[in-house]
C-alpha cells in the first residue's frame, strides 16, 4: 500500500504596499530555503509586474495576475492549489506573496485544504511608515487586518527609520499583534529558517470589506528617458503610495530597467538583459488611495517621458506606438494564470 504524499507547506507572506515583500521573497530565493520551492505571486496590476520582480533562478513562479486573493474562500486560489497538488514532481514548499491591498487571513485558510498544510503567516511591516498607515482613516484597517493575521512580523527598512519612528514601535506591535514575534532588519534579510514552520494555526477570518485601492497602468509602447522619468515620480502626490514596474530606458537599450517608488523613496536599478528577440517594454503601475488617482491626470505627467517616436512613411502609427488606455470599467480582466511545473518560464528580476 502506498503510503499518502506529506501535506505540503504553505508560507503566507503578506503586508502593505512598499513594505518589502517580493524583497523577503527574493532573499529567500537567493539565500535558499533547502526545499523544492514554488512561489506564488498575487499581482494587483492587469499586468504581472511582481512576477517580473521575482528572482526565480531556483523555484518556479505561478503568476496570480489581477486577483484579489483576499476575497472569498471560492476564489480561484482554491483551483491552483489543486494544479499545485497535481504536480509532478511536487513543490516541497509553497511561498504565497498576496498583494499589498490583501488580508492573508482568508488565504492562510487555502493551506488547510487536502494536501497542503499553513506552514505559517508572514507580514512584512515598513518600520517608518506601519503606524502612520494604521492611522490613516482610509488603509489603516488594511494595515491593522495584515498584522493581526501574522505569526511573525518582519519589520524592514529599519535603516530608513528616524530613533522617532522606532521609539515605541515594539510596544505598538504588541498592542496590535499582540504574542506575535518579530524580528527587525533591513532589505528583508530574515534567515529562511524564521520564515520556514513561523506559525500554526490559521487566523481569525474577518466579514467586513476592505477599502479598494485605486490602480493606473502605464503602457508607453515606446523607450522611456531617464530623467523625465525620474521628474515625474518625484512629482508625484502623496495620495500615490507605490509604483513598481519595468521599463525600457533611451540609455540602457540592452537590459530592462526596474523601477521602484514608495512614498518618496525611489529606486531606477539594472534589470536583466533582453532576451534575444524579446521586444523591449514597459509597463508600471501606479497604486493609490481609495478615490485618489486621476488617470487623466496621470497620463499627462507619465506620456511625456516616452520618446517621441520616429515618424513612418504616411504618417500612421507604428507597431508598438501608444494605443488609448483601456476604459478603466470597459470590462473584465484577466484573472488567475498558472504555468505548469515542468515548464520554463521567464526568469524575473
């Protein structure tokens, strides 16, 4: 009689926009967690930019592209934890990285289906800017809902943090999470063993709604300028709580560039090379509070750090021109993708 596969793990990593997920994600990749690892990434763009971002050299990536797994517990999460079973081989460990609007609590709940096993519950908290988000009268019940659900809190970018917004912060986690670990640090260095058996059982779940944050989706079609990139995240109101992306810059033709911006730090860092025969593209999103972003707005200030493209015969459009944003509204997007485990997809940075 065969005996019955093990239950395999599932790690929830979760936490508000900018905090550092995909950056924990990253260093346990690279770090190496010892096990079969599959990532999970939840996008809140139409576009998969977090799986771009994902360093996936030794683990694979399933692209959860515009869900919003914090929704119901018949979302379609539910159909790729039974694609992630029919695996093989199967993963030996699962990293779950929910978007920055998502409440991981009712996606911890997917690990205790058949076959899988909630391994623990991960919030990664912006150690400068977590008390100021959970007092905001439109995200801080996000904020307040994505610690409550931790096992452990990982508190990042302590080296960005003034002695002011780090005096008392201990003892505001205990209030809010209270009996939760933590463990401080800085580009989301945690060893993968704190990460890896961090918790037990699932979190309470929650019926009340959280708030919508709004999005805006930048397509050029065309290289990008630096610096009239650059003016424009400066420029940038504060209603605008992140924008991640890739992009193809006029001075590095070669290789992607990727673009990070939460609050008013920002980073433009080297990507990977194009693949040969892959058409250079960008494409960032903007996240913003609930009611606050203006697309029209937005495209005044972003279209002007595109090039200006090269004139064709007859005056038309060329390929890869910019076409007229899609009607935000006009109709469903795509939701849950899955590749397959023996396939190869794209590596990310």
């Amino acid at each position: 009689m065969t005996a019955p596969s093990p239950a395999i793990p599932v790690v929830v990593i979760g936490g508000y926009l900018g905090a550092g997920k995909t950056t924990l994600v990253n260093h346990l990749l690279r770090t190496g967690t010892g096990l079969r690892t599959l990532v999970l990434v939840n996008d809140f763009g139409a576009v998969a930019v977090d799986a771009e971002l994902i360093e996936a050299d030794e683990g694979e990536v399933l692209t959860l592209v515009n869900g919003c797994v914090c929704c119901s517990l018949s979302s379609p999460l539910a159909e790729t934890f039974e694609t992630i079973r029919a695996m093989r081989p199967p993963p030996e460990l699962v990293v779950l990285e929910t978007s920055g609007v998502a409440d991981p609590a009712p996606v911890a709940h997917h690990a205790m289906t058949p076959g899988f096993r909630l391994d623990g519950v991960v919030v990664v908290a912006d150690a400068a800017t977590v008390r100021r988000r959970a007092a905001d009268e439109l995200v801080g019940r996000t904020v307040l809902r994505q610690l409550a659900a931790a096992d452990l809190v990982v508190v990042n970018r302590v080296d960005l943090a003034t002695p002011a917004q780090l005096a008392g912060l201990g003892s505001w986690l205990d209030e809010v999470a209270p009996g939760t670990d933590r463990v401080l640090t800085e580009h989301g260095r945690v060893p993968p063993e704190a990460v890896i058996g961090a918790g037990g059982g699932a979190p309470a779940l929650s019926t009340e709604a959280l708030p919508v944050h709004d999005r805006w989706i930048w397509n050029p079609g065309r290289p990008v300028d630096r610096g009239e990139l650059e003016a424009v995240l400066d420029a940038l109101p504060s209603s605008v709580v992140r924008v991640k992306g890739i992009v193809a810059l006029t001075d590095e033709p070669t290789r992607r560039t990727v673009v990070q911006r939460v609050g008013r730090w920002r980073t433009m860092a080297p990507g990977r090379p194009w693949e040969v025969g892959e058409a250079p593209r960008s494409s960032l999103v903007v996240l913003g509070l609930p009611g606050s972003v203006d697309p029209q707005n937005l495209g005044r200030m972003f279209d002007p750090a595109a090039a200006a493209p090269t004139p064709t015969p007859g005056g038309g459009p060329r390929n890869g021109d910019r076409q007229p944003p899609r009607p935000r509204g006009s109709g469903p997007l795509p939701v849950w993708e899955c590749a397959p485990w023996d396939s190869n997809p794209e590596p990310a940075d």
